[in-house]
C-alpha cells in the first residue's frame, strides 16, 4: 500500500490553488504547507505532496480514488475551472476492467491527474 506521493511544481500557488480546487470534490484539502511544498489529503494526513522545483519529465500520471462516479464528474468540473487541460473527460473506460469510470486532466505543469471509481452504478 502507498502511504503518500508527490509531483514536482513549477509554481506552488498556481498548483496549490489547481489541486485544492480539483481534488475538493474528493474530500481533499490543504493539511500542511511550508513555503516550497504543501501536502494535501483527508484529515488527518496528508497523502499528496507538491513541492517547487523543475517539474518532473516526463510528466507524471497520478489516479485518486473516488467513491462515486458524480465525484469523478465533479472532479474533471473542478479540475477544468482551476485551469486544468482536458485530457479525457468522465467516462466509462472499460479497457481496464467493466466497472472502470475515470477523467484525466493535465495540471498546470501537464503532469496526468486522474479520478477514478470502480464501482457500478
């Protein structure tokens, strides 16, 4: 099991305000921030970290899990109105298995955020 990750920012108040907004839908907050880094989670830990340097490269692809597939929705909404890049909206992707529902967005830095619930309907 993973306990936290991360992704390298090029701008953490551009990034910050991206992953608040975006990940709100998903229970997430701002936990913890310091002047180059904020970790974001559900109380009472932080489970996501950015940190200021050279974007990572290539760009990282990192899925949250969502309860509900109006929470994947809400997500891609959120995402797409904090400045996000569509880069799949929300929908079935039965490729990966029958009950797979899922939208992509690029982050200001173009790294791949996804929402992602694996339960039917």
């Amino acid at each position: 099991m993973i306990d936290h990750t991360g992704v390298t920012v090029s701008d953490l108040v551009k990034s910050k305000h991206f992953y608040r907004s975006a990940l709100a839908p998903l229970g997430y907050e701002v936990l913890m921030e310091w002047d180059t880094f904020a970790g974001l989670g559900v109380k009472p830990k932080p489970d996501f970290w950015i940190g200021v340097g050279a974007p990572n490269k290539p760009p990282m692809h990192v899925a949250f899990r969502a309860d509900t597939r109006a929470q994947v929705d809400a997500f891609y909404k959120a995402a797409m109105a904090a400045g996000g890049r569509d880069n799949g909206p929300p929908g079935p992707r039965t490729v990966y298995h029958p009950n797979y529902y899922g939208a992509f967005v690029l982050d200001p830095d173009g790294h791949n955020i996804e929402a992602v619930c694996h339960t039917p309907e």
